[in-house]
C-alpha cells in the first residue's frame, strides 16, 4: 500500500467548518462551491445524485444543507449553512434529489450535480469527499477528468474564441507559475468554455488579476 501524502496540516485536521462531518459536510461544501464558481452565479435549478453512503446519511449528516451551501457560495465556515435549504427557497432555486443507495460508484461519498441558470445554460460535475474536506473531480460536462482540488488550482471561464489558452498560459508563464494539470472543456464551439489548471505556486493573486483582464472572460477563481 503507498503512503498518503499530505500538502498540509489542513489535509489532517481538515479546513474551519461547520460541523458535524469533514466527509459530508465541508467536503460536500467545497463540492458545491465549485460549481457556484464555474458557473458565476447561483443557478435556477439543480439536480443532486447522491450515492452510497452520501444517499445513506445525507440528511443525517448534514450533506443535502452543506451541498446546497456550496451552490449558492457559502465556504464551510459560513453559519448559514445549517439554514441553506430555507434560504434556496427562499431565493426560488429549485433542487431535485436523486438518491442511489446503492449506486454504481467508485467512493462511497459521491455526488454528481447537474445545475442550470437562468440564462438556460447547464453545466455537470462529479466530485467525491475523501476526507479532511478534501475533494476530488471526476466528471466536468460529461467529460472524465482528474482533478486532486487540494493542490491550488485556478479555474478560468471563457468564452470559446481563439487564443484564449496560450493568453493564460502565457500570463502563468510570465509570473514563473508551473502547470501540473491541466483540463479544458467547452459547451459548442464560440460558447462558454472552462480551463481548469492546477499549479504548484501557492502565490497566485498577481496571475488571477491579469488573467481577469482578458477580454472574453466570464469569471476567474483561484482555489489555494
């Protein structure tokens, strides 16, 4: 068996959350923040899938309050969560539960999510809560990918128009920032577009903010 490698402290004892369960609840925050940031703004209608042992406790646990959290942007420290719910129908976002309890899934604790905005657009992601608040993506708008979200990682979302990935990369490249990873997908050609690009700097702010001065840009994040 290889032994687990950690980046921090932080992948031991986990981030500051709101309780009870790294696992299921700032996990499962970090999953649905996630897409709120992809996405730029909280979407009209989400779809969970829940597997395993995520559809086993998700109430109990507080999984369905924290992935509703995350969707609407709250961080796993935010008090707020344990109200998310009240608050979605509050603000006319309509969720959908699909519960698989036993779901054909690699890791108990995954859920993929199918959101849509009020624009009509829809996105897709598959992500899994291995620990500690730790996240992995497996699935981004139907495409595979393998994405550890405990190294940093800037996540860039673009119109699809030419030049757009040697503008960034050219950007990382002039502040000495290495790409490790990464993925790139699209909606069609000339619509929204999405980089996903982790990086072994931890100094990122000064990248983010002339990546931000790209025209055709949507939103940029960066995940430390």
């Amino acid at each position: 068996m290889k032994p687990l490698k950690f980046q921090s402290v932080f992948d031991i004892i986990g981030p500051v959350m709101i309780g009870p369960s790294s696992s299921h609840t700032a996990g499962a925050v970090r999953i649905g923040r996630l897409i709120h940031s992809i996405l730029g703004m909280e979407p009209k209608e989400v779809t969970f899938h829940l597997y395993n042992s995520f559809a086993k406790t998700y109430r109990g646990h507080g999984t369905d309050r924290a992935l509703v959290a995350g969707i609407m942007g709250m961080d796993t420290d935010n008090p707020n969560i344990k109200h998310s719910l009240e608050i979605a129908h509050e603000k006319g976002i309509r969720i959908y539960w699909e519960i698989l309890k036993k779901g054909d899934a690699p890791h108990p604790n995954t859920v993929k999510i199918e959101v849509k905005d009020s624009n009509g657009n829809s996105m897709s992601l598959t992500g899994i809560s291995i620990g500690g608040g730790n996240i992995q993506v497996t699935e981004l708008n139907g495409f595979a990918v393998t994405l550890q979200m405990n190294t940093p990682t800037i996540i860039v979302v673009h119109q699809d128009v030419p030049g757009m990935i040697a503008k960034v990369t050219d950007i990382l490249s002039d502040h000495d920032i290495n790409i490790a990873q990464m993925n790139v997908t699209r909606e069609n050609v000339g619509q929204k577009a999405i980089m996903i690009i982790e990086v072994d700097s931890r100094d990122c702010q000064d990248a983010v903010n002339a990546i931000e001065t790209i025209p055709h840009l949507y939103n940029v994040n960066y995940f430390g």
